[in-house]
C-alpha cells in the first residue's frame, strides 16, 4: 500500500518536473479553453430560451457551459496528456525503463493521470468556478457541494485518465484514440447541449461516455437544469461506468504487458 | 545466479503491405536455443556482430521481454512467471542517451526511479548522494540532464541502473561513444562492482579490448546461436597459435592518455572537471598525477 502511494507520487512529482513552466502554457491551459466556452456562450446568446433541458435565461446557460467545459477539459486533458507522455516516454526510453522496475502498473497510470490533472486543469477550472460563483451557482449555503463536486470530478477523471493511459500503451499509434474521442465526447456527453434534448440515437450514444454520467450528477448536484430528474440513477450510472473503466484498465494493463514483453515494442516510437 | 535454459526469441512482425492487402506475418528468429549462467561476482561477456542477438539475449535475461521457449531462473525463482518479483533483483544499463528523462535533474530523476523500486526517505536520499559521487556528477545534480555532455549522461544512467542496488546487472554496450578517459574509469567502476560489490555482470560491448580486460567468461554469439565459449584462455587455446612478438610503436591512444595527461590541471573546460570527481578516481590520484 505504501509503495502504491509512493509510485503515484514519484509520477506526480515527475509530471510537474517535467512540463515546462513557460507563458505558452498559459495558452493552452486557460486562454484556448476561454475562447471555446465563450465561443459557445455567444453563439446559443442570440436565441431565445424554450426552458429546454432547464435553461431559462442566460444565467442558466452560463452555469450549464461552465459545468460542462470544466468537465470536458479534465477529461480531455487526460487523453491528452496519456498521448503526449507515452509518446515522449516511448522516445526517451523512459517507458521502458519504468516498465523495468516492478513498481505497481496501475498506480503509475493512475498517477500520470492525477498528475497531469493536478498540473494542467487547476487555471481553466478556476475560471469555471469563478463562474459558478457569479451566476449564484455556488453560494456561501451550499459552498459544503463545493469539495463534493470536485472530488467527484478528480476520482472520475482520474479513473478515465488511467484507463486511457493503460490504452495508450497498446501501440505508438495510439493517437488514434485522440482522433476517436475528441469531437463525440465533446458533442455527445452533453458539455454544452442537454442530452435530454439530443433525439434517441445520440442519447444512446451519450450512454457510452463517462463524461456525461459524471456531468450529469454534477449539474444535479448544483441544481442547474431539469429539476426532478433522478439523482440515485444518474450515481448509479456513474458507479457502474467507473467499476468498468478499472475493470478494462486492469486488463488493458495486464495484456499490454504481455504484449509488450512478447514485442519488445515498449521502446518503438 | 542466473540460470537460463535453452533460451529462444522469435520476433513475429506483421507487415502491411498496402492498405486494403491483408498484413503478412514474418518471423525474426533472434535469438536460438541458447544456455548460460551468471554467477554473481562475475562478468560475463557477450560478444558478436550487430544483430546476433546480443540486446534481445540481454532484454530477455532482464525480463523486459519473454523468451519464446526455455527457462530462465533467478536465483531460483522462475523469471518468466515472476518477472515482476524478479525485477528487483536485475538491473539494465545500456549506452547512449536515452533512458533518462531530460528535463529533470540528475537527483529528480534518480528520486523517481528509487520510488518505483519502493525506495524513499532518508535511506533513498543517501543513496542517492552514494550513487552521484561514485559516478562523479555530485556537482551537476541538480542541472536538468539535457544540459549534460554525453559522457555525463552516461555516467547517470550507470546511477540509475545502481538505484536498486540490484543483484544482477546487464550492460549493453556501455563505453558507447565515449572518450576514452571516461571509458576506462567505467571500466575500472564495473570491475569494482564484480570485485567488491559481488555483483554478477552482464556485459555486451564491440571493443574487444573491453571484453579482454573485464571478462571471466565469453560467450561469442551468431545469428542468435552461442557459436564458442570459455575464458579467455580457453578461447585462446581454441586455435594453436603461436605468441607473436612485435615491435610496436606507441599506439595513438596512448599518446593521447598522455597529452590529455599534460592538459588537465583543474581546467573547467572539460565536462568532467563540471562533473567534478571522475568515476572510479580516487582522491590522491586525482590530486596527485592530475587526471
Ligand atoms: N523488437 C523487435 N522486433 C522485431 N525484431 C527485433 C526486435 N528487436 C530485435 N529484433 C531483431 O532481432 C535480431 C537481433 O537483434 P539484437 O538487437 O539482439 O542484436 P544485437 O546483437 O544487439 O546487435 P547490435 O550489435 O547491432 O546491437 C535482429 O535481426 C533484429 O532485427
Ligand atoms: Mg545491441
């Protein structure tokens, strides 16, 4: 147990060694993320609102996109760091050599994923709770939701994180996953439509992406959108995805240690 | 000691070849049917041409790949199903400059390797402080490694391969590209680890000088197959041939020992003098004679 700890700091610690602390950063991390969310906000601003998915006013739609883009960075963000770092990682020869030590493969993927959480959402995330704070979302009554929501919001990005990260190791070419995630679980978890307003076929779809149980229980949490809608299924939709995601992380990790052992691919690039 | 029995690895690629065509399956036998041990306190040397298998022998040895067939055991654990176990106990040093990460200090990177071996605390720290003053870095420790010559990249990949102060320790080719000054003190450090430490080495390289100098035991290697072993001297005494007597000239590396001799008082300009102390110099040496 201990050691499990010790491998996920050392990845923590690592992470934020090794991104460079440049301005540039600052781009990508909270000015682009900006941009899009602003993007959204002015182009649904012009149309009236019908009250679908519980938005009444522009208030309303500024809490919705505030929950959803914070969201939908912390998940991204992990797809794009697993990619990024096992890509850099593959390179340096590095992956191989972690893999050479017989520290636990599930606390290293999960502390990348923490890691890169940690180093690379916390700008865009106050952003979003700034927000939250001026649209009344998040008073002083109920700023106990506050770590409630949060932690939601690290366990289940951490969860995905590692998955992806376990994914990630299978081949070099695993940017496929990125090509394969970004737009539909942009459009289909619901980070800036309702689901409840998507016809079947595309809520179907939103079924199969963690990100919009996870959003879901967070705007119900903070009461933004349809009142009366079911708290305990949307937590057991959640509970359920996240069982799964461990469950294909763990075997991800132990075929892709197979593989790799069988290949001797870890070091390809 | 490292035990391993008939130790084969045959690489299956598949192949595209074009985009609608099914991919064709090749087979790359690496490395055939091979058997050798590793006793600790010893060096044991494998030679042979590029691509006999020298790497794939060693990568398989250190359970970062399973063999296709055969047994290997580590002091009597079964490396091919507990590799993890294993892991330990094996370490891999192997020439050029990758394996580390750049952007981190020599200790950053030394700290994250000792975590995942379990390692932490005090006990890592002053392992840590052990392994940069026997390679000589103790001045650089804390400069990102991109900055570091090669020869200091080296040197700290030797550190880091010492992090869990393993058993059993492979070397693929490790004086690669380096100059010959920093070759022999690696050379000098890899005997003292046999000698002293008990450690039972592994050691690949193409200078067959290398291998004369350090080795009790040679494999030479062909095509994946062990084609002759022994000592030297019985490798020796494999064909009849009579000493040789020769005059020889003083040979270039000799006069450029001497020179390089002559040079270095404490100048700055040379890594080593920024990496401080040369691994495997003693003081009075460094001192004294100045290296
Ligand atoms: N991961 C791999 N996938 C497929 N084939 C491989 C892989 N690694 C090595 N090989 C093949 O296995 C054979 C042995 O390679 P190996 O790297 O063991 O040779 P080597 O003796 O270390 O050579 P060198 O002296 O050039 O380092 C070569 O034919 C090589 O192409
Ligand atoms: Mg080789």
């Amino acid at each position: 147990m201990k050691n499990i700890w010790l491998v996920m700091k050392a990845e923590i610690v690592k992470q934020r060694r090794h991104d460079y602390h440049s301005y540039f950063v600052w781009f990508s991390l909270l000015l682009w993320p900006v941009l899009g969310f602003l993007e959204v906000y002015y182009t649904y601003q012009p149309f009236s609102f019908a009250g679908r998915g519980g938005i009444q006013d522009s208030q309303d739609l500024l809490a919705f996109l505030g929950t959803g883009y914070m969201g939908y960075t912390c998940f991204w963000s992990m797809v794009q760091n697993a990619w990024s770092m096992s890509w850099e990682e593959r390179q340096g020869g590095t992956l191989e050599m972690a893999f050479l030590t017989p520290a636990n493969r599930l606390a290293m993927h999960y502390g990348k994923a923490l890691g890169a959480l940690i180093q690379e959402v916390w700008m865009f995330c106050c952003f979003c709770l700034f927000i939250l704070f001026r649209t009344d979302t998040l008073r002083w009554d109920n700023l106990l939701l506050l770590p409630v929501f949060l932690g939601l919001l690290l366990l289940a990005s951490t969860v995905w994180g590692g998955m992806v990260g376990a994914l990630c190791l299978f081949s070099r070419d695993s940017s496929l996953i990125m090509d394969f995630l970004e737009t539909p679980m942009n459009l289909f978890s619901g980070t800036r439509i309702p689901v409840s307003s998507f016809p079947l076929w595309a809520r179907a779809l939103s079924l199969l992406f963690p990100l919009t149980y996870c959003l879901q229980l967070i705007r119900m949490l903070l009461h933004i959108g349809e009142p009366g809608s079911q708290m305990l299924s949307s937590f057991l939709g959640l509970g359920l995805c996240m069982a799964a995601m461990i469950g294909i992380t763990v075997w991800v990790t132990r075929r892709v240690e197979r593989h790799n052992r069988e290949t001797g691919e870890l070091n390809f690039f | 000691m490292i035990q391993a029995e008939h130790l084969s690895k045959t690489y299956v690629l598949r192949e595209r070849n074009g985009l609608f065509r099914r991919k064709s399956r090749r087979e790359v036998p690496a490395v055939k049917d091979i058997s050798l041990t590793l006793p600790p306190g010893k060096i044991v040397g494998v030679l042979g041409v590029n691509g006999a298998g020298k790497t794939t022998t060693i990568r398989m040895l250190a359970s970062l790949i399973s063999p296709t067939s055969g047994s290997l055991t580590i002091d009597g654990m079964d490396a091919v199903k507990h590799h993890l176990q294993v892991k330990q106990q094996v370490n891999v040093i192997s020439g050029g400059e990758r394996n580390l990460y750049w952007r981190l200090t020599a200790r950053e990177n030394l700290r994250y390797f000792g975590n995942l071996y379990g390692l932490s605390g005090r006990a890592l720290e002053d392992r840590i402080h052990r392994l940069l003053a026997l390679v000589g870095l103790t001045e650089v420790q804390d400069t990102p490694v991109e900055r570091y010559s090669k020869g200091m990249k080296q040197r700290l990949q030797i550190a880091r391969g010492l992090i869990n102060d393993p058993r059993y320790l492979f070397l693929d080719e490790p004086t690669l590209g380096l100059d010959i000054l920093i070759a022999k003190d690696i050379r000098a450090l890899i005997l003292r680890l046999a000698r002293e430490r008990n450690k039972g080495i592994r050691l690949t390289t193409h200078y067959i000088q290398e291998a004369e100098e350090l080795c009790d035991f040679l494999y030479v290697l062909e095509k994946g197959t062990v084609i002759a072993q022994g000592t030297k001297e019985q490798l020796r005494s494999l064909f009849q041939r009579p000493p040789k007597l020769v005059m020889q000239e003083p040979d270039l590396e000799e006069i450029l020992m001497e020179i390089l001799r002559q040079r270095a008082g404490g100048t700055a300009e040379t890594d080593r003098a920024a990496g401080s102390a040369a691994p495997g110099v003693s003081p009075e040496e460094k001192t004294g004679g100045g290296l």
